[in-house]
C-alpha cells in the first residue's frame, strides 16, 4: 500500500514503514480491502495528514473509527462529504456549534476545519461496512497514539478536543500545563445529553488559541 502524503507528517510515516509490525499491518489492510467493503476509500486513508504540517497543528479532534456507512467515510474523523447524509453524531456536533455560536452548519464535508490547522484524527484508520470497530484488531492505535505523543512534543498551545471516553483515554498523552484540553461525552445519540451538550468546545478552542497569539478557527 502506497502511503500518498504530501505534509512533513509524511515523515512520521516513513519512520513507521521501517517497522517490520507497521508494513504487516498495511498489509492486512491491503487484504481486507480486496476480500470486503472497507472505509474509507483506499485512496483517503491517511487524508487528515494532508492539509497542513506538523508544526502548523492548532487543534487536535479524536474519534473512534470511520463512519461505516456507504458514502460516509472521507478520511476526516466526524466528516462526510458534501451532498451526504449528516450522521447523527455530526447532527449534534453541528447543533453545540450553533449553541456555542450561533454558527448554522449544513454542510458535512470538514475540510475547511482541517485546512486552518484542525487534525480530525480517528484512532482506528479503516472500518469494514456496517461493522463499527471492526478493525480495532489490526492495533492502527499504536500508530495513531505514536501521532499525537509527537505532535505533543513538537508543538505547544494545541487544543485537544476528546470527545467520549475512547478519546479520553488519550489525555495522559498530553501535557496539560502547555496545552488545553477540552473533554467531554461523545456527540453521539446515546451520551451526547450527558456533557457534550453546552461544553462550548468551539468557543473555548477559539478563546484559548487567540490567548496565546494563534488565530482562530472559522468553524
């Protein structure tokens, strides 16, 4: 499998494929894809690297695996491309942006997020149709979490947005004294009630970023 790209993560990369575990896992990846339906396209995997390098990394949104529904996964953790149906944990992360600032927000596709420097990082890189957590075996987290323990290193003044308690098992990843983080239950149906609704993410980004002389995020 071809790992196409084009930012300074790319070199991140480069130091995994010289481990023998990591070509393994792409290979397995390689498989799935050949025997089942797998998300997102081949070609997306690794997208959320795409859009700025690792020094320019403002803001860091975890989730679990892609969306395992046709059409949804477009490499971009929470996002869909235009045109698609909203999911319901994008339905209410859209409604606290509107609660947090008045922001109406019909349009799933993220990439404008991810251009001004928002990595929307998923744990778990592929999913099978239909299947949530399907490929969790294939241990992507190793590689994920290797991800944000050096973007920790790398880059002060990041927000660290973790949503439901599989991204909050991240935190200890964090330097907290250097960066913010911002928890709360994840935007799904079933917890969203819970703190995710008025947790005010978007504007506590926005707070803690122009307090440290970044600029904000247009959400």
């Amino acid at each position: 499998m071809q790992i196409n790209i084009k930012t300074n993560f790319k070199d991140i990369f480069d130091n995994f494929l010289k481990q023998k575990e990591f070509v393994d896992l792409l290979d397995k990846v390689d498989q799935l894809y050949s025997l089942n339906e797998v998300f997102p396209p081949k070609n997306l995997i690794f997208d959320c690297f795409n859009y700025f390098n690792i020094e320019d990394t403002k803001v860091v949104i975890i989730g679990q695996d892609p969306y395992h529904g046709i059409n949804q996964a477009n490499g971009l953790a929470f996002s869909v491309n235009d045109n698609v149906k909203l999911p319901k944990s994008l339905i209410n992360i859209f409604k606290e942006l509107k609660n947090d600032l008045g922001i109406i927000k019909t349009n799933g596709d993220l990439s404008s997020w991810a251009k001004q420097g928002v990595l929307l990082l998923n744990s778990t890189l592929t999913v099978n149709k239909n299947q949530a957590g399907s490929h969790q075996f294939l241990n992507w987290e190793k590689y994920t979490d290797e991800i944000i323990k050096i973007i920790n290193r790398t880059k002060k003044h990041v927000v660290y947005i973790l949503w439901g308690n599989w991204a909050i098992n991240k935190k200890h990843f964090i330097d907290e004294n250097n960066n913010l983080i911002i928890c709360s239950s994840h935007p799904s149906p079933l917890s969203a009630y819970h703190s995710f609704f008025n947790s005010k993410p978007f504007s506590r980004t926005n707070n803690y970023l122009s307090k440290n002389n970044i600029a904000k995020i247009i959400w």
